[in-house]
C-alpha cells in the first residue's frame, strides 16, 4: 500500500503525513521528525562544520530516514511542498484474525473488552513503541486504578455539578448482595441527565434500620447541597420508608417516592396469584423446567424444532420473570407442539430406562 506525505524543504525540514494518512503511519513520521530535529540541534550546538558540498552533515540516521522515506532529506530542496509515497507493510484479514483471536482467548480477555475503543489504543502506542513496557499488575491494582478512579471521579462530579445549574437531582438506593456474600448498599445521584454512583456503602455488621439508611442519604444531601436535593426515592420495604420518613423531617422540602419498577412488580406478584393465572404459570413453569433440566429433550428441541431458539426458565431477580418465561413459550408454541406429537418425543418417553414419573 502507498499512503502519500509531503515534506518541506529548506531549514525546518521535515515531512508530514497527509489526512489519508493512517495513525500508525502518522505516528512514525512523527518519530522521526522528533529525531531529525534532535539531530539538528546537536548539530547547531557543535562547531557547525559543514560538509564538503556545503549543506548540512548528514549522519547514517538521516539516511535510515532517507531509505524509509525517499526523498524526505537527500533530495532536493526545489519546491516548498513536494509529495512522497511511503510503502507500508500491510496485513491480510485473513492473516491477522487467527493472531487477534488467539491472543484474545489465550489471555482471557472478554469480547467486549477486545472491541472497547480503549483496547485499542492501547495496543496502537504498544505497537509505536515497542520499548515501552507493559506496567506490572502491582501497578495496575494499585496507584494508576486509583488514579484512574479519582480522574473518573473528578470527571463525574464536574458534569454533574454543571447540570445542577439546569436541574434538581433524585438521590436513590438499592441494596444488594456482592458475590462475597456480603450486604452492600449504592447510593445514586439522579436527573433528567442521566445518573451517577454517589457513593458506595458496606452493610456488614450492621442492622439495616431506617435509622441507618437515613443517616447515610442525610449525608448524601449534604454533600450535594440541600438546596440542590428534590427527593429520595427507594423500593418500599418499611425499613426505606422509615427512612423517607425521618429524611423528611430534617429536610422537608425533600419527598420520599417508592420505586415505581417495585410498584409494578408486587402489582404482578399478586395478579400471579389470582387462581386461574397461578395455574398456567405453575404448568408452563413444570414443562419448561422438565425440558430444560434433561439434556435429552432439550437437545431434541435446539435441533430439530426450534432453530436454536431456547426456553426461558424463571429467575427470581429478572424483573417480570414469569412474564418473559410465558411470553417466549407462546413464541415457541408452534416448535414445542411439533416436538410433542413426534416419534422422537414419543421413543425417548418409552424408553424402559426411564423413570416412571418421567413417562407420566
């Protein structure tokens, strides 16, 4: 491939790549403009002997510049801007996706941090300068993530701050549990903007009253200033609105909202258990755990019935979760009815090894 630069004659020589130019390609013509220029001020600095022809010395290193890039120093100097072609060294895709994909897999990477844009500038600096090593794990968990997270921070804050001149924010919490078992609770700060981590509190060894909560959002509304603070709004456990309850006394022009996604799903709670819909849910939940939980089956329906498209079995914290469970069995009921009225449902059922309560 022949990507075009131009180059500028006469005392501040140097080249320049063109806008077709590519990073990688920009980046080395700026390599050794910086080395060019390194060597003409050492040159000025010394007894400025000129060479036999009369022009500048010229070192091996110019001519290293001079064979990647002809014309750039040993030509001449008629014309300001005059056009070069620098021959790259190009790779096929069908080259260079075994190699990115083995380094993928063989170092554990996730996809989606593979195509994060922050990947790859970091392998386009590794790759313009091959020297540079690599900071070692002691490093990267320790002083440049937490300088990462203050700037990431600092970032967060400033935006945030800028768009309380325009609006009031919601501050919120949610409980959860780490995967360490251990209570956790986020405290978030919430506009028409968009929402950010306020800050983050452990709940071990702590009793999480109403009292406690309070005492956190309290300090939340005061970091942020009162005057900045609509409300506060959490799921409805009585412990929250206690919560709200005292925050409101403190600060009364502050209000307490329950979650409406909550709302909606104790409202879905209690229409499952109305008789005639905690029926269908109980049957369509048995069969669909029956398919999914024996390999057989549910090989028989990816296969040969369903293209693929696979059951969805109940998950206590996906929101509306009998919901999406029904709705992609009504999807799949063509599928799940072919596959029960065939001779391949029918000879796996009459196999004598089976259990009896898997024939029934």
């Amino acid at each position: 491939m022949e990507v075009a630069a131009y180059k500028k004659d006469g005392s501040n020589r140097h080249i320049k790549g063109c806008e077709r130019a590519t990073e990688s390609l920009k980046f080395e013509i700026h390599g050794l403009n910086t080395r060019h220029r390194g060597r003409m001020a050492e040159q000025n600095n010394s007894a400025n002997e000129p060479s036999s022809s009369g022009n500048v010395r010229i070192t091996e290193e110019d001519r290293e510049i001079e064979q990647a890039f002809p014309g750039s120093i040993l030509g001449d100097s008629a014309g300001t801007h005059q056009h070069v072609f620098i021959t790259v060294r190009t790779i096929s895709k069908r080259e260079g996706r075994p190699v990115m994909g083995h380094g993928t897999t063989g170092s554990g990477l996730t996809i989606s941090s593979v195509l994060s844009s922050n990947v790859s500038r970091s392998l386009l600096f590794s790759s313009q300068f091959p020297g540079y090593k690599f900071p070692r794990e002691k490093k990267l968990r320790g002083p440049l993530l937490d300088a990462n997270y203050q700037a990431v921070k600092e970032e967060t804050e400033k935006k945030m701050f800028q768009k309380l001149i325009w609006d009031k924010i919601t501050i919120s919490c949610d409980g959860w549990t780490n995967v360490s078992g251990r209570p956790q609770m986020n405290i978030l700060d919430v506009n028409r903007f968009g929402e950010a981590i306020h800050c983050h509190v452990d709940g071990s060894n702590e009793v999480k009253s109403g009292v406690w909560i309070a005492g956190h959002i309290k300090k939340a509304i005061e970091e942020r200033g009162p005057e900045n603070v609509l409300q506060f709004v959490a799921d409805n456990a009585s412990a929250n609105t206690l919560a709200g309850k005292l925050v409101r006394d403190t600060y009364p022009h502050v209000i307490f909202g329950g979650c409406v996604a909550h709302d909606l799903d104790l409202l879905m709670e209690d229409i499952g258990k109305l008789d005639w819909v905690k029926s269908v849910v109980t049957e369509r939940k048995t069969f669909i755990q029956f398919v999914k939980n024996h390999h057989m089956p549910h090989a028989m329906f990816l296969d040969h019935f369903s293209n693929g498209a696979s059951l969805l079995k109940p998950a206590a914290i996906r929101f509306a979760t009998n919901c999406i469970m029904l709705d992609r069995a009504y999807t799949l009921k063509g599928p799940l009815s072919r596959m029960v009225i065939s001779d391949r449902w029918r000879n796996w059922l009459s196999d004598p090894s089976r259990p009896a309560n898997v024939r029934e």
